[in-house]
C-alpha cells in the first residue's frame, strides 16, 4: 500500500476513526467481562483471546471477499445506494 493514500484527507480520517471505534469497543468488552463476571483481569483477558484470534485469521479471507464482492452489499450495481451517488454501471 503506497504511503501517499494517507495523504487523502477521507482515508487517514476514516482510517483514525476505525481505529478509535476499535479501541474503544475492546476496551469496552473487557471491563464489561472484568466487572459483570468478576473475573481478574488476566482470566478476564483470556476470555477475550478467541475473538482477537478470530479477527486476525478471518481479515484476510473477508478482505478478499469485500474485493471479490461489492464492499458495501453491492452499492456498485445499483443497490443500496445513497442519492446523487455516481454509477458504475457501463
């Protein structure tokens, strides 16, 4: 990926804001788990690991499929798209 695409305003603030959206739903997940089930923080670390491990192996394979696919349910072919949006339609 080319440094210079950070450079474009939409993608390094869409980019900052999946990551603040990310930390805050794990930190979230964690003290909801820390506090409601009374676990240390260490088992309540743990019970969290499977979907962090689940989120690192399937990225990949859900990146290729949004490449493959329409990203946004096939917003390219005329479905689900917003007003005034362009085409891709040849």
């Amino acid at each position: 990926m080319p440094l210079g695409l950070f450079s474009v305003r939409n993608f390094a603030v869409g980019n900052i804001a999946t990551a603040f959206l990310c930390a805050a739903l794990s930190v979230g997940g964690f003290i909801i788990v820390l506090q409601v089930s009374g676990f240390t923080a260490t088992i309540a670390a743990l019970a969290l690991l499977p979907m962090s491990i689940l989120n690192f192996v399937l990225s990949s394979w859900f990146g290729s499929l949004a490449g493959r696919f329409d990203a946004l349910c096939g917003t390219g072919k005329g479905r689900f798209r917003t007003p005034g949006a362009p085409s891709k339609r040849r």
